[in-house]
DNA sequence: GTCTCATTTGAGAATACACTCAAATTTGAG
DNA sequence: CTCAAATTTGAGTGTATTCTCAAATGAGAC
C-alpha cells in the first residue's frame, strides 16, 4: 500500500497517533478525527494506507501485546518472576494500554471476531508460558497442577490490573511481591 | 419519578428490556432503540422514567449484583465463603452481566466522571465487606493485614472472571473453592 | 524534463446515536 | 365527574461517526 518513502513515513506517524490516542483517550475516544488529527493527517490520507480503523487499532494492540513477553524469541527459558515482573513492569510504564488490552478481551472485539481470536490464542500461549516456568522452577512432573497455578497467578495478575485502574494509589508491585510463595 | 401504576410497570419493562439487550447484544449493541424497541416505548417515555441510557443500564446490573448478595441487608454477618460463593454464582447465572459490570469498571467513566465514581464506591465497599469477613473469621486484629488478603482475593476473583470471558471452558468455582486456604 | 503513479487534500455523503419537547392521552384523587 | 398531574407519543435536533472521491500535488524512474 505505501510504496514511497513519503506513504512510509505517513504510516508510522499515524500508527504512533494511533497508539497515543488508545493511551490517552481509550479504545471508545480513539476515532478516526482524534487519530488524524494527532498524525497531521486527512481521512483520505488514512484511508489510502489503511483499509479501516479497525486494522490500524489491531495493529497497535498486536505491538502491545508483544511488549509484554520479556523473551520473544526463546521458549522455555523465563523463570515465573520474570514473567511477573514483566507484567508489572508492562502495567507501570503502559498502563493504559494494558487497559486496552483488557477492554479488548472483554468487550470481545473492537469489531469483528478477529480480534478477539487473537487474544485468545495470546493467552493460551501465555498460560502455558507460566505454567512451564512454574513446572520448571518447582521441579513439578505434574503438569497439571503447575497449569493450575499459572492460571490462578495469572488471574491474580489481570485482577490486580483491574484494580489498579480503578484505585491507581494501589501499589501493584508491592502486591505481586508475595505472590510466588 | 414514576408514581402511577402504569408508569411503574413501563419502567420495569424497560429495565427488563435493557437486561435481555445487555444479555444479547453487548453492552455496544444495547442502544437505545434496541431498548425502546424491545420495551415497546417510544424513547420519549424512556426519558421521563430514566436520567439517562446509561443509567438504566447500571441499574441493571446493580439489580444482578444485589441478587447474589448472600445477605443483602444485615452487615458484618458473612463469612469469606458465603462472599466468594456469591461470586461464583453471579459469574455463573449472569455472565454477560458480569461482563458488563468489568467493562464499566475499564472503561471508567465513558461519558461522564459520576459512574465511574460510583464504581469506584461499589468496589470500596466490596473490599470493606471482605475486609470484615476475613478478619472476623480468621480473628484478625491487624485490619491491615486482612485488607490486604481481601484485595489480593477480589483480585483473583475478578481476574478468573476475566479468564472465563476469554476459556469458558473454565471451571470457576473450582478454581476458587481452594482459594480460601 | 517528462510522465506515470503514489500520495494528499478536504469537503461531504451516509448513517447512527443519545436525547428533547410540545402536544395528545391516560390516570386517579377528591 | 373534574381536573391537575403523570404518562406517552414520535417527529425532530444536534452531534458524532466512519468512510468516499474527484481533484490537486508530489515523487521518482527513465
């Protein structure tokens, strides 16, 4: 769709317009005039780089999604605290995306079931992330209950999350700290 | 607002009207004219029964919520159990209530700053009443310590809410049955 | 330099939404 | 029965939304 560097540079200032106005303002308040006018842009412009709204906001929460992981490319190598810290650290310097992320997986989509597909195997990878690092540092044979307890941390972890949104006072690190005994 | 018999019984068509939306549609898809429809009212009588859409719809799941509640007037009586069970049953009979309850909770405000304070006075009082119960059963005296156990509790009770939206293969009440431990 | 195609413009179409209001109708207390 | 007040109507207001398109401008291959 962009072939010139012009149609290149366009993409990236849209995308990080994009990206600040879910920061800012929420999935809801991000719309298309609060998207082009941060970017400098005209819907037309938008729409010559982007089929829809919808794609450029998928393509942010991806990114989002991906900064959580603390080692993207190797398996079977983080310990369960750094895939708490990780989350915590996500919540701390994203906090607001890591709202998005969460409405996302509530309301279910931004528009088409895509979306949602997407959270859902993301999870999945997650869960069995945790529950491998916690079978790993347990010496646990039985999967199943490592399993257990990477969905219960995991769950502590989004509820945590919750919370803070609610009552930002709320010292998660701390919190998350006495989690692992 | 309503003091005739036949205004009574409208608004609690549309409030019932408003449940069976939220219920099929989505907080999103429930719109007015959905509601309207639905109730068999014209959106002028609606106004006259409700400030607003988005308070009949807090009234809703305020009604849920309050359903569940294992003693809904008395204060300081229950136990740990009977609030985590009141949980679980909320989650179980009116998941898509529930869903809602949490959206609202992301979202914030949406439109103005006055439901998200009621929100956040709803959870305040929750951690409260969990608060008590845990001290009371455990014979806490350092309130501080229960408070802490109580937020860590919502936490993961909020957070397996949120995993059953995305697995509802998961099984929550047995989740949170070994939570008390 | 020229010519093609990428890019940008910006007004505006099409639609959807929450909400209003003056007028008509219905209720029920006295 | 009377009449003030409650209730209902439904067209209409205002605003916001996503997305389109014909025309203007810019880039770069040759």
């Amino acid at each position: 769709m962009a072939r010139y560097k012009a149609g290149l540079e366009t993409r990236r200032r849209i995308l990080a317009a994009t990206r600040d106005a879910l920061a800012e303002h929420g999935p809801d308040g991000t719309t298309l005039k609060v998207i082009c006018d941060r970017a400098g842009v005209q819907p037309g412009s938008f729409y010559n780089l982007f089929p829809s709204k919808e794609e450029a906001i998928l393509t942010v929460v991806r990114e989002a999604i991906e900064a959580v992981d603390p080692h993207p490319d190797g398996v079977g190598v983080d310990t369960p605290d750094e895939l708490v810290e990780a989350y915590v650290t996500f919540l701390e310097h994203q906090p607001l995306l890591a709202r998005v992320y969460l409405q996302i997986a509530l309301t279910g989509a931004v528009a088409d079931g895509h979306v949602l597909g997407r959270i859902r195997r993301h999870r999945e990878r997650r869960v069995e992330r945790f529950t491998d690092a916690i079978a790993r540092a347990e010496g646990l044979t039985d999967r199943s209950e490592a399993e257990r307890r990477a969905v219960m941390l995991l769950a502590t972890l989004d509820g945590l999350a919750v919370a803070t949104f609610l009552d930002p006072s709320l010292d998660v690190r701390k919190r998350a700290a006495g989690l692992l005994d």
